[in-house]
C-alpha cells in the first residue's frame, strides 16, 4: 500500500490542530479525565475544535463543512486523541451524528449547523436493540410511542439530543433521533470517571420524521456506524502509539543519548513500521467506508491489528527504557455501548468473514 503525500493545505491543517491541542487541550486533559466537566466547559472545547475542523472537515461543502476526506479528518482526529481521549470521545460521536443526519435532509437544518459549529453535543446509545437498554416503542399511526430506559448513552450527560435502536412492537427496530427539549428524556451519570448516562423515556410520542433507518446486524446504519467506530477507535490506538514513538525519539535527541546503538535502532525501526502500518490500515478502511463500500472485514482487521500492533510498540519502547518518559497506559475511547467489541470479538469476525467468504 502506497503512503499518500499530504498536500500543503492538509498537513497545513495537520499541523494547526496539533499546535492546537498542545497549547489548549494537553494542559487540561485532567479536566476531562478525572470527572466529567460541565457542559458549559465542554461546549468551549467543541467549538474550539470545531473550528480546526472536527466534526466538519470531511462533510461536503454544500452542507456547511470543508469538503476533505475521511482520511485527512482521521488526522486530525489522531492529534485530538494525543491531547484528550475524553474529548476526542465526544467529538467522535459528534462525526458520527454528522455522518447520519447528512442522510436526513429533513433533519439538517435542525441539527447539523449545531453540531458543524461545536454548539450542542450528541448523545450515541446501542445500534443494536437488547444490548443495555429496555427502550420499546409501539406505531401510533405515523409517530411512535415511547417508554423506557437506555442504560448507558456515550455523552449522555451532555447531550442536547441522542441517537439510539428502538426495539418496536411487531415490527423489529429502529433507530431514533430524541430531542432532550422536544422528547423530555431524563440523564444521570452512571461512572465519575465516564461521560455516558442512564436515559429515562417516559411516555414519549417521536413523528416518523426521527427516524433514521433499520437498526439490526444487517441494517446499512447499524454496520455503517460500527465500522467508522471501529476504525476511529483503531486511529486512537495509533495516536498513542505515536504518541510512544514520539516519547522515545525525545529521549533520544537529548545530549548523551545513545543515538547509533545497533539494537536499539533495530527496535524503533519496528516501532516506527508497526504505527505506520497500522495507520495505514485504518486509513485504507476509511478509503473504502466513505466510498459506501461495506468494510466490515477491513474494519475488524485495521482494529485488531492496531490494538495488537500498538502493544507491541510498548514493548519495544519499555525494554529500551522509553517507559521511564512519564507516559500515560493505552485507553479506549468512551464510547458507551458502541465500546463493547473487544479484540478477541474482531479477531473471531475476521475469522468468520473470512471462513465464509
């Protein structure tokens, strides 16, 4: 696989949401990973991104957004995770909100200019029905009738709107836009050290209008948001890997470091292709998703080999003593229920998609 040259006005782009999050978002990532911050906090956090260019750079231009691609919205995204995992955890749930309501022309005007600017915050319950939820809807002519709980909601507690499957009586799933406003749902935290929340619906009518698809192992919404979360969850394990690498080349450049030592320079050539190679299987997978092909397998695969790939960098940087640089361990993203697949569940998907191909 070729690596893509970066034009001057992407790693222009690059370059300013890394200055970014050093200045701004680095020195307070505590505020984020010890206990949620306020709303009005974190709202300054998204509209400061937003204007680096998440969730917006990969929309169209037609709709608000700068027009790139997903592999250069990717990029960014890496930088962010450098900073905050909390808070690229928020701002991925605002892309993937972003990503759905594009398909609902009547809801864009509503919702997306909100979310372009960093102004409100989506809230992402399961794409699956029975995965921690008991949210059941009846058909009531053209609007549904809700009642129940959601269990956990990534950014819940913040949410000016959520998105979540529904089971509905008779007629298998959905997914379902809810308005905090409009719908009168209720959150509470569920973990101090987590940003999701316990929905409560409550007698609620939702117009067909809300509706954003089929909800189901075999829905296009539901295998279309869990590839771009399993791939974005693959670029945060490569953002920390780099984020080793960087670490390491640091120490190095320092006067007295041992900088032609045969052995040691055999480890970082390893770390340096497993993050690039991860890297570029993350973003191989996005190539294929934006272009509306189904990448389950590549999606499973880019995963399972950046979380594989990224421990063996720590490995690597430990037995030459980078672990001494004051680095913080591997974290996941904060998706609530979307954070579910573990590497032992993508490597038996590959296996399956594989075995049955």
């Amino acid at each position: 696989m070729k690596i893509p040259l970066l034009t001057d006005i992407q790693q222009l782009s690059i370059d300013s949401m890394r200055t970014f999050v050093q200045q701004e978002v680095k020195p307070h990532q505590a505020l984020l990973r010890f206990g949620p911050a306020s709303r009005e906090q974190l709202l300054e956090y998204t509209q400061a991104v937003a204007e680096f260019g998440l969730p917006g750079l990969a929309v169209p231009k037609a709709f608000g957004g700068s027009g790139m691609d997903w592999v250069i919205q990717a990029r960014l995204f890496e930088e962010l995770v450098k900073g905050s995992v909390e808070l690229a955890s928020v701002v991925l749930i605002n892309m993937l909100a972003v990503e759905v309501l594009m398909e609902q022309p009547a809801l864009c005007p509503q919702y997306l200019p909100d979310l372009l600017a960093g102004r409100c915050i989506a809230g992402l319950g399961p794409a699956l029905v029975g995965e921690g939820h008991g949210l059941r809807a009846q058909r009531v002519g053209p609007d549904f009738f809700l009642d129940g709980n959601i269990d956990e909601v990534a950014s819940g507690l913040w949410a000016s709107f959520l998105i979540s499957s529904v089971e509905v009586e008779d007629q298998g799933a959905c997914m379902l836009l809810l308005d905090r406003r409009r719908d009168r749902f209720e959150t509470r935290g569920i973990r101090l050290e987590s940003n999701a929340a316990r929905a409560q619906v409550t007698a609620t009518r939702v117009n067909e209008v809300f509706c954003l698809g089929g909800a189901g192992p075999d829905s296009v919404l539901t295998r279309k948001l869990m590839n771009f979360v399993r791939l974005h969850e693959g670029i945060s394990r490569v953002a920390q890997g780099q984020a080793i690498l960087d670490a390491f080349l640091a120490e190095r450049a320092k006067p007295g470091a041992a900088t032609t030592e045969r052995l040691v320079n055999l480890h970082l050539a390893e770390m340096i292709t497993q993050v690039e190679s991860a890297r570029l299987m993350c973003h191989h997978g996005l190539v294929l998703a934006q272009s509306g092909q189904d990448c389950e397998t590549e999606s499973n695969m880019a995963l399972f080999f950046a979380r594989s790939a990224i421990e063996r960098v720590e490995h690597h940087a430990a037995w030459v003593n980078a672990a001494g640089t004051g680095r913080s361990p591997l974290v996941s993203l904060q998706l609530g229920p979307l954070s579910r697949p573990s590497i032992s569940q993508a490597a038996a998907a590959i296996v399956r998609l594989r075995t049955t191909s």
